[in-house]
C-alpha cells in the first residue's frame, strides 16, 4: 500500500521547520552553546505554581467552556480595560483563552481564510504566518521590512488588495525583537480600517519589552507599556488581538494564550476551536489567572542587559538592529563573508554553537538569528565567537 499517495497536498505544502532542521543538527554535539531556542530561562512565578496545584488538588481537570473559564476571562477584560482602554463587553463575547499564541493565530485564519484570499505578513516573520495561508488555500504576501524591520503601512499599502482579509504584525517582532513606535502603529491600524482589511496583532511579546520602548498609557499615565496599534480609539471592533502567557512568565509548556476583538470573529473562532483544541489546558488557565499580578520587572532587567551584551559585542562588526523587547537579535552576515545563512549556521555547529539561519524566517539568505534567553555565561561565549566569526 502506498500510504505517501494519501498525504494531503497540504500538508505537502508544509515544510518540516528549518528551527527544527537546526536542533536536530545541533542534537550530537556535546554542551553546545545554545542561542537557538525561543525558550525563557527563567522560573514560572511561584503564585502560578500554587494557583495550578490548587487546581489539580481541587479536581479542576476537566473540559472548560470553550472560550474559557469565566474568571480568567474577566481578568483578561479587566487587563483589556486598563491597557488598551477597550470596554469588553460584560458577556465577555469579545475574549477567548487559547492554546497559545499559536492556537489564536490558526484559529482566526480558519475563522477568515478561505481559498484563494490573502493576507500580509511581514518578511521576515515568525514561521508559522506563512503556513496559516498553506492550511487555509489562501495565499501569504510578504511585506519586506528589510533593513529596518518596521513593518509600515507605507510598506503594507501598495499590497492589499480586494482579496486581502487581513494584516498581521507583531510588535515586538520574532525574529527581530523590534518594536513598533505610536506614530507606526496608528497609521497601520488606520490604513486597515479605511480599506475594510481586519489588523491582526500578534502581541505576545508586548509584556516582554525593554524600558526605552515603553510608554504611558492614556487610561493611567502612570502605568507604561508597549506601544500598541489597539491603543487608539474604536479598536476593539476593527481589529484582533492576540496575546500570551507562555514568554513573559516562563511557561511555554502550558499552552496558554488569549485572543480579544470583534465579538463576530471571536465567536467564529470559538466554533473552530469547539471542533479542534476543545479548550485550552484547564488547569493552567486557573494557574494564569495570578499571571496579571506577577512583577517581572527583575527578569525584564536581566534580559535588558543580555540585549545591552549583545549590542555591544555583535555592532562593532556587523548590522543588529536593535531589539526593543522580545529576546532575539536578527544578525546581518558581511557580503565579504561569502556565505549563506545556511553556510554560516553550519560553520557555527563547526564551533559547538547554535543559531538559526534567518531564512527560516524569511525569503532571504542574509541574516541568522539568535537567542540571548540563555546563561549570561553561555551567551558572552557565544557572541565571543560570534564577533570573531563576524569580523572574517
């Protein structure tokens, strides 16, 4: 029996990922120096811990409502409110828990792609974008934020067209770690509701960025944060947004994302999601729910410094921009090189170290990212190395 013959054209269409091509290069060698993996290196806050053991002690266990427990959900609304100033309506039919970011990403494409639309991601991206229109018939366009990386409505304009359901950015970006100014963000979010196209904010890491970047919010000036598209007035019924736990506290195992706007699309989502995921992890969503309390003001610090370490060894001979938030560098490598970003990812695994060839993240070959969520002691080693492999 040809059991090859079976495979669907889609999932043909979906290559195995080059982060995993990576890992599975790096798996024989011997204590690496890792600055591959998107991985926080830091403890789940202890008040998450007990709320999550409380719940599987409390016989918590089973299936949720689809769109989640109530109490997480008013959390979210309330954190809704004090953020984005959104009012979410008391129903909470505009919120819904996720099995991660990634659940809400591929929920909202199901929920508005069909074949044949389109929609904008930028290039380089996260390396799920792509593949959302792969799954859907739909059709990826890339918007170049090369060298930069500021995805602009500028640059986002002359590509929708009448088949475009939506655009998606992510701020602050993987793999770039670049943050998107106020100005940016508002004339993105405005270009998308003149021309009737949904703006998807893929905001997982907007918890996750440095102190230059932040700002203060019009609900409480005294409260700073990112910068963010669903800021301005009205966003909540023009645009979608989509959050996580996962990076900012240290649990990526536990699956745990949110997704917030219109409440027409999150209940579409929320049937895609009765047919597929069910419901996110029931006892981590209890374990989430202290989340919003959480201080992490020393690990944001930390990592601070790692992307001050990082700037400071790596621009001295090549092009970083600077990342804002998030805990990736995306790192030019010289044309004198005479190599690819295949070539030097390998010539890397030579020196007992790992990084990814940035056309895992894009349809270039010019850059390689890396990850500075690692031991202070492991990353100075490896941008050591880095510099001098750099320099040529």
């Amino acid at each position: 029996m040809d059991l090859a013959s079976l495979i669907s054209a889609r999932a043909e269409s979906i290559d195995v990922s080059g982060i995993r091509r990576i890992f599975e290069l790096g798996a024989q060698l011997n204590d690496p120096i890792n600055l591959s993996i998107g991985q926080p290196d830091f403890a789940v806050p202890e008040s998450m811990k007990r709320a999550t053991i409380e719940a599987i002690q409390n016989n918590k266990s089973g299936y949720t409502l689809t769109q989640g427990i109530p109490e997480l959900r008013q959390r979210i609304g309330q954190r809704l409110r004090e953020d984005l100033g959104w009012n979410a309506p008391s129903d909470q039919t505009g919120v819904m828990v996720t099995s991660g970011t990634s659940g809400a990403l591929f929920l909202a494409a199901m929920a508005l792609l069909d074949a044949g639309d389109e929609c904008v991601i930028p290039d380089p991206y996260f390396v799920l974008y792509p593949n959302l229109a792969k799954l859907t018939g739909a059709k990826a366009v890339l918007c170049d934020t090369y060298p930069d990386f500021r995805m602009t409505a500028e640059r986002v304009e002359p590509l929708l067209t009448k088949r475009t359901k939506f655009v998606l950015k992510v701020s602050p970006g993987n793999p770039t770690g670049v943050v998107l100014n106020t100005q940016e963000c508002r004339d993105l979010h405005e270009l998308c509701k003149s021309r009737g196209v949904l703006l998807i904010a893929d905001q997982i890491y907007d918890e996750f960025a440095f102190d230059e970047m932040l700002e203060p919010t019009p609900q409480d000036p005294s409260r700073r944060a990112t910068p963010s598209a669903a800021r301005f007035p009205g966003a909540e019924e023009s645009m979608l947004v989509i959050r996580g736990f996962g990076k900012t506290y240290g649990c990526t195992g536990w699956r745990m994302g949110y997704a917030a706007g219109p409440s027409t699309i999150i209940t579409q989502m929320s049937k895609v999601q009765q047919y597929s995921f069910v419901c996110a992890p029931s006892i981590a969503q209890w374990g989430c729910i202290p989340a919003f309390e959480c201080d992490m003001g020393e690990v944001l610090k930390k990592y601070e410094r790692r992307r001050d370490l990082v700037m400071e060894k790596l621009t001295p001979v090549t092009e970083v921009p600077k990342p804002g938030g998030s805990f990736f560098a995306f790192v030019r490598i010289s044309e004198k090189l005479g190599m690819t970003d295949v070539q030097f990812s390998e010539a890397c695994i030579e020196r007992n170290m790992l990084v990814i060839p940035g056309s895992a993240f894009s349809a270039k070959h010019s850059h390689f990212r890396i990850s500075f969520a690692v031991e202070d002691s492991k990353l100075e080693r490896g941008l050591d190395i880095l510099a001098e492999m750099l320099a040529g």
